[in-house]
C-alpha cells in the first residue's frame, strides 16, 4: 500500500509539470513603418490626407485605427478602426477626404495594438491651406 501511494504521488507530480506549458510573454510593441509622407505635409482644399505605412507584430495585431486630431484642443475630428487582413503585417494605405469645413493645422495620429495589449502610435502633423 506504502509502494502505491508513492507511486501514485510520483505520477501526480510528473503529471502536474508536463501539463503546464510555458507561456511566452509578448513585450515587444508593433513596428510601424512610415512609407509617405516624408515631410509634414501642406494640404490645398479639396485634396486628400495620403498617408502610408506598414504595420508589423511578432506575435499578432490586434487593433489598427487613425485619427485626425485637432492639436489645440485634443479633439478628435476623424476616426477610423481598420480591419487586421494578416496576422503580423498590415498595410494601411489611405486617403483621407477631410472636410471642406476644416483648415489650419492638424495631426494624423495611427495607433496599432498587438494580441498582448502592447501599444504603438505615429503622428504627422499636417496644415489644411485655404
């Protein structure tokens, strides 16, 4: 009876280690790659924001979205959630009709989110002319 409870504990115990599996900790946040604009752009009426850039995770993304905030106040004029296509990259490729309504100068601000919660953000500043 002693030889069985032995045993019995041996099992239990190889049992409890092979059953846990080590988890890998994603603490790096994405990349992301600015392809244009090079310069902080000036913007006549009626024309596009163009903005490119690709967006990487070693692990997955989660979450990929833009804003267009005004820097005086904070406020968030635009917004847009982009859907993840591929697990680790994303392309985002957008032109972004601003309102006619709007002009002086702004901030494009792309934030991407991996499967971990790790954040990344870039920002251009761009002017809306008359």
């Amino acid at each position: 009876m002693h030889r069985l409870f032995i045993l019995l504990i041996i099992c239990s115990l190889l049992f409890a280690a092979c059953d846990k599996t080590e988890e890998l900790h994603d603490l790096n946040n994405p990349g992301i790659e600015l392809i244009y604009p090079f310069d902080i752009p000036e913007i006549d009426h009626g024309l596009p924001l163009c903005v490119k850039v690709v967006v990487t995770d070693d692990q997955s993304l989660r979450t990929v979205g833009w804003d267009i905030i005004d820097p005086g106040t904070s406020f968030v004029r635009m917004h847009k959630e982009l859907g993840i296509t591929s697990g680790r990259s994303q392309v985002i490729d957008e032109s972004i009709r601003l309102s006619e309504h709007l002009k002086g100068n702004y901030i494009f601000r792309l934030t991407a989110v991996d499967g971990s919660g790790n954040t990344s953000k870039l920002t251009i500043p761009f002017t809306l002319l008359d």
